[in-house]
C-alpha cells in the first residue's frame, strides 16, 4: 500500500503535466489554485501578525486636545509630507509645497510615456537600465533622506537637533544669508536650462535621435528641475544662498 | 484496519457534504482534486476570478514582487473594516471628537488596540506603496503595454498619502491639528489661487475664497474642516480608490499579466 505523502506526489505531479491543458496554461506554468492563493494567504496572514504584535505594543500618539491658541514647536506634517516640509528650509512655499508634489506626480506619471522601451520588461534589470535607474533611484533616496532628516534631526524652530541633543537646548539663529543679484540669477538660470538641453545633444547625439523631439525635451526638462533641487540645496547649505532670483513677484 | 475505517467514514462524510444541494449551490465546482477543479475554483469565485487560472512558475517567488501590491491592497481591507468599527465611536465635531478618541482609549473594549491597528496600518500601508511602486520600476514594468496602469498606480499613490493625511486631523488632538495647519497652508502659497501665492492679485484670490479655503472651509483648521476631513476620508477618497483599484487588477491582467518578460 502506497504511504500517504508518495500518493500525493505523484498526483501532484500528474496534475502539474495536465495544467498545460488548462485554457490559459502554457508549459512551465502553475495553478494558481492552489499555489499563488496560498503565498497570498501565507502573506496577509504574516502581515497581519506583524502589524497586531505592533498594535499591542506601540500606544498610536495622542496629544493634548487641539488648542489653536497654543503653537506646537515644532509643527511637523505627517512624516510622508516632511521631506516637503524640508524643503522649506530651501524653496519659498509656492515652489516647496506645491510645484514640487505637482511635478513629482507629474513627472511620475510621465515616465512610461518618456521611457518607451519595450526591452527589460517583467524582470530586475539594474544592470541594462543603469541611466534610468540612476536617475530614478537618486530621486527616490533624495526623498527619503528628506524624510528622516525633518522626521529625526528637526528640533524647536526647524533647528538641527541630533538625536542625542536635546530640546531644550537654545541654537543660534542661521547666520545671514545672501541673495544673486538679478544679473547674475537669471543668465545662470538660463544658462542652466538651455546648456541643460544643449549640451547633452552634443555629448551624446543618440539621445535626441533614440528619444525624439518631444521626449528629449520632457526628460531633460524634468531631469533639469530635479536636479534644480539638490543643487539649490547646495548653495544654501555651503555658501548661505537664499535666492538664485529674485523678482518683485516671485522668488527662486 | 480501524485507520482504513476511519478513513471510509471520512470518504463518506466529504462525500454526503459536497454533493448536497446547499454545498453545491455555494461551490460551484467539485471537491476532488482534479486539474478542471482547480481552474473552477479561481474562475467561480467572485473574488479569486481576478486572478488568471494559472501563471508562469517564476511569478510564485516571493523575491520578485514581495507581495507588495497585494499586501497594500490588503492594508487596504484592513483599514475599511477598522476604519468602519472605528466610526461606531467617532463623533466629527470638534465638540466631541477628541472626548471620543479618550473613550475610545479608555472606555471602549479593544478600543486602543482598534486605533492603533488602524493608524499603524495606514503607516505601513504608506510604506508599502512607495516599495510597490520601486519594485515595479526596478523590473521595468510601466514600459509599454502597461504604461496606463503605471499611471493609474500613481494616482493610487496620491490617494493613499490624502487618505492618510485626512485621517491625521480626526484625533483632535495638537499632533493632528497642527500638522494639517502645517500641510493646508501650503494650499494658500499656490501660484493664482492661493490667497499668499505669486500672482494671487490676478484671479481677485484672497483668503476667503482661495485654494486653502476650499479644502478647510474656513480661514483655519477648525469644525468644518474637521467635517470635510472626514467626510472625504470615510466615504468620498474611499470610493475614489476603490473605483480605481477595480481598474488597476483589471488591467493588471489585460496588459499582459502579472509582471514578466513578455
């Protein structure tokens, strides 16, 4: 008589030659029922502890009652949105909390129309696509790195506290800070944009011919405001640049 | 000899079971295990036919896609059953709203650990997002054909931090209302349409009828921004969700399937 375990392999294995026969079934392929619907439930239900055993051991916060006569020191967002509460330090509201989500939601959603390679698809190929993921990865630590530094390090007065200093500690305020004279702030921002188009077209003349007219311009124009970020963030933290332009309307 | 007994009377029992009219009427496939079972057992149910009958073998391993879609999805699921037994104690009016998340706390059973199982689920389900759309950049997986989908996903990403960030004022307490101070006001800095943003003067836009108005529906966070919060977090960004979900599974498989090399 055959053992239980060996009857079922050996079904097992005889259903798994049938699946071929299934409408959708191609050779190599698995069942769903059983297979994926179990990870599924193995998944959900390993979510599932994990997220109780934090439930049962971390209180969620819940402060004094709302008082809008008392200001918290520092008011921070929900941690999603500090890393734009960060950028305050550098860009003026109009640009921090509200062209940038914009263009980051923007600009996610047009990736699939600038990238339309149809080569790599379905399978992790860091290696084939270093220039997008570069890109895309520098974008995505950029914000996490934000998060944590206005999550961890932002103290009363959006001053840096590390973790072992404390609150009640006074810091001095930032030291002053200096504006590009008009005649300087715009032919560098426009030397910026216009050498950011130019310049890759001459380095590498394949990108415009691979990409064409309309997505060598929507790439370089988001690459280009992207990277407006870092680099103004640089400006202000190593030689105290409030704004690269200033006009009667609006500032950069 | 008594083990074969056993197992005839089990045979028997399962046999009485699945071929009763009321098993059959629930079930509408078969209970052996046989190949036509198993695709009847996806295409029969309401809620396993989104799945395809069968897939390609290397789509099972957990290392490619870490479940991270289908995890947020069941966040998710969470969140609407806590968030539902959560509305049983929730009153939203700055009256009682805070008094209510302390009876919540104190008086309620397992009312702590409602909440915090609604707020942590939220978090990871925040966190996951972001991963889920990484790993799906990492593979490649918004390039043609499945391009809308990606777009989709990013809308779904939006509505997962609104989600979230309009739950953040409901406690009523000071981490809740100034944060959406902090977040709202950033409606009021928008380029024409907001009452402190560049060229405001143009459109005739000031305080009282600017973009941080809308969202409030007031000059600050106060009741009827409480209301508004609400409102859209429990029933209209909800729905807006759900509707776009429905459209993401479902081109999940018309664009080609789970993701894999096509």
């Amino acid at each position: 008589m055959k053992e239980a375990g060996e009857t079922n392999t050996t079904t097992e294995r005889s259903l798994a030659q049938e699946i071929g026969t299934m409408p959708t079934g191609r050779p190599g392929d698995v069942a769903v029922f059983p297979y994926l619907v179990y990870s599924e439930f193995l998944a959900a239900l390993l979510c599932s502890i994990v997220l109780m055993v934090w439930s049962l051991t971390v209180a969620a916060p819940l402060l004094e009652q709302a008082n809008p006569g008392i200001t918290e020191n520092p008011a921070k967002a929900p941690w999603y949105f500090v890393g734009l509460q960060e950028l305050l330090v550098y860009f003026d509201p109009w640009i921090a909390g509200v062209m940038m989500p914009t263009l980051i939601i923007v600009g996610l959603m047009a990736i699939p129309y600038l990238d339309t390679s149809t080569n790599a698809v379905g399978r992790y190929t860091i290696r084939e696509r270093r220039l997008v993921i570069s890109h895309f990865g520098l974008g995505f630590a950029l914000w996490w790195v934000l998060i944590a530094i206005g999550q961890f390090l932002r103290g009363p007065n959006w001053h840096i506290y590390w973790p072992w200093q404390d609150w009640s500690m006074v810091k001095n305020p930032e030291g002053a800070m200096w504006d590009f004279p008009v005649w300087v702030g715009l032919p560098l921002l426009i030397a910026y944009f216009v050498g950011g188009f130019v310049i890759p077209q001459k380095r590498w003349p394949w990108l415009l011919e691979r990409l064409g007219t309309a997505r060598y311009v929507g790439s370089i124009t988001l690459a280009l405001l992207f990277y407006g970020v870092p680099i103004k963030m640089l400006l202000r933290l190593l030689f105290n640049v409030k704004y690269v332009l200033v006009t009667s309307w609006f500032n950069i | 000899m008594a083990s074969s007994r056993t197992d005839q009377f089990r045979r028997k029992a399962v046999d009485w079971i699945t071929t009763s009219q009321l098993y059959r009427s629930v079930f509408r496939h078969g209970y052996a295990d046989t190949v036509r079972n198993r695709a009847l057992e996806v295409t029969s149910n309401a809620f396993l036919h989104l799945h395809p009958i069968t897939i390609p073998a290397h789509a099972l391993k957990v290392r490619f896609t870490f479940c991270l879609g289908g995890l947020t999805f069941f966040l998710f699921l969470v969140e609407t059953v806590t968030g539902v037994l959560l509305m049983f104690y929730y009153r939203p009016v700055p009256e009682y709203a805070y008094a209510d998340m302390k009876t919540l706390q104190y008086a309620v059973y397992f009312g702590m650990i409602l909440r915090n199982l609604h707020r942590w689920g939220a978090h990871l389900m925040v966190v996951l997002v972001m991963l889920h759309m990484l790993r799906v950049f990492l593979t490649g997986s918004y390039r043609p054909p499945r391009e809308f989908n990606w777009v989709l996903g990013v809308n779904l990403l939006v509505l997962t931090l609104l989600l979230s960030f309009t739950g953040y004022l409901l406690p009523w307490d000071q981490l809740a209302f100034w944060a959406v101070t902090v977040g709202t006001n950033m409606a009021a800095a928008t380029p024409f349409l907001g009452a402190e943003g560049p060229f405001h003067g143009l459109l005739g836009v000031n305080g009282m009828n600017d973009a941080r108005f809308l969202l409030l529906g007031d000059v600050r966070v106060a009741g009827s921004a409480l209301l508004r919060f609400y409102v859209l977090h429990c029933v209209a960004l909800p729905l807006v969700a759900g509707v776009l979900m429905v459209v993401h599974f479902w081109r999940v498989r018309k664009d080609g399937g789970i993701s894999r090399p096509l």
